[in-house]
C-alpha cells in the first residue's frame, strides 16, 4: 500500500518547517492578484478556518504590496505568511525584507536556494521533471512544489517518483481543488497548495468544510 507523507516520516529526525506545519493542516492557500486590502481579508478568512501557511505572490508592484499588508497583520498575530512566485535572488530579498516568513519558487533556481539558506528563510522550490529533483536533492532539497501537478498527471506522478526518489516530499499545486485534497494526499503527498479555488467564497467553505472532516476522523 502507499504510504503517505505521515507514515514516511521519521519521528526521530528533525521536524522541518513545512512539515511540521502541513503535517497539521495540509494547505499551502494562494493568494494571487488580490488588491491588498482584498488579500487581508482572504487572509483572516483562511486563517479563521485553521490554514496556517499562506502564500501571496508578488508578480508585479500590487503584489508586494498586498504582502507588505498582509505580513504586517500576520506579525501582529503571531501567523507565518509567505511569498509565491519567487523568480530570482532580488525577488527573494525583498520579500524577506517586506516579513516573508517563508518563500515558495515556481521552478528551480540553485541561486536562490543558496541565498535561502543564508537568509535562513524557509524555501519551497518548483520542480516539473525526475531531473529537476535529483538536482534538489543534490543540494539538500527534499521538500519541493510539484508545479503545474495537473498537467504533469497529478497523482500518478508523485507516485512514480516515490519510487527513485523515496525521500523526497512533494507539494502539488497548479490545477488543484478541494476535491482532489484527499486524493494527493493518499498518493503520499506532504500538503497541497490551492489558488484558484479559494479566491471564491465558495471554495473557502468548501475547504471549511474539508477540514472540519479531516478533524473529525483524522488521517
């Protein structure tokens, strides 16, 4: 039988950040094109219902500012929050600089990784091919975003890689709902991230109610 992400992992070694927070609640919630104001209040809604790490990304000016509001809110009580679509070591940066308290890639870049490691900020890099995580691996990277997961077949990929790559923690995102929470997380995924979806009211209560389950018969 697969395992899941839980069962993979070793009680013993050391808790990572994104573990110990997606062993807890399995979400990564995008926050993208949102106008700050609009951003802060997706953000204390998502927070209201027990997601603990939410990203905003910062593809253009808007953006940064909605990160620059919405970490503030996030400092003042005690929550992590995160940057999305980190494209190179200046994006990186400015987003530690702006109370980033955690930084996620759409695609592999072994510079950034590097200035992660020195800013001590934890970093989620994207990877598409077995290639791009053996070179992860290489550089001490085993927790990585599956990106874009549908496209790229969704479950049946995480479980061809648990195979070669046994130690390897995978987060889709790209193309996922609520719906198909359960079904990565079976495949042996450690969480999933979920954008689209959760930018309507809708899918919010979807996710409420996803968790409400989930507490009520834990995994």
């Amino acid at each position: 039988m697969m395992q899941t992400a839980e069962q993979r992992q070793d009680t013993t070694a050391t808790v990572s950040y994104f573990q110990t927070h997606l062993l807890r609640c399995p979400i990564v919630a995008i926050l993208r094109g949102l106008s700050p104001g609009a951003a802060a209040a997706a953000a204390r809604a998502l927070w209201d219902i027990g997601v603990e790490l939410i990203e905003v990304t910062v593809q253009d000016d808007d953006g940064f500012r909605a990160l620059e509001l919405v970490a503030e809110i996030a400092a003042e009580s005690g929550r992590p929050l995160g940057a999305g679509s980190i494209a190179s070591v200046a994006d990186l940066q400015q987003v530690v600089d702006l109370g980033a308290a955690f930084a996620i890639s759409p695609g592999l870049d072994i510079e950034i990784v590097h200035h992660a490691r020195e800013q001590k900020i934890p970093y989620l890099p994207g990877v598409a091919t077995p290639t791009e995580i053996q070179l992860a691996q290489a550089h001490g990277i085993s927790e990585l975003k599956l990106f874009p997961a549908r496209q790229l077949g969704g479950t049946r990929f995480i479980m061809a890689m648990s195979g070669p790559f046994p130690g390897v923690s995978l987060v889709p995102t790209g193309g996922v709902a609520v719906s198909d929470i359960d079904g990565y997380l079976d495949a042996g995924a450690l969480g999933v991230g979920i954008g689209a979806e959760i930018a309507r009211p809708s899918g919010v209560d979807s996710l409420r109610d996803w968790l409400t389950d989930r507490r009520k018969s834990p995994r």
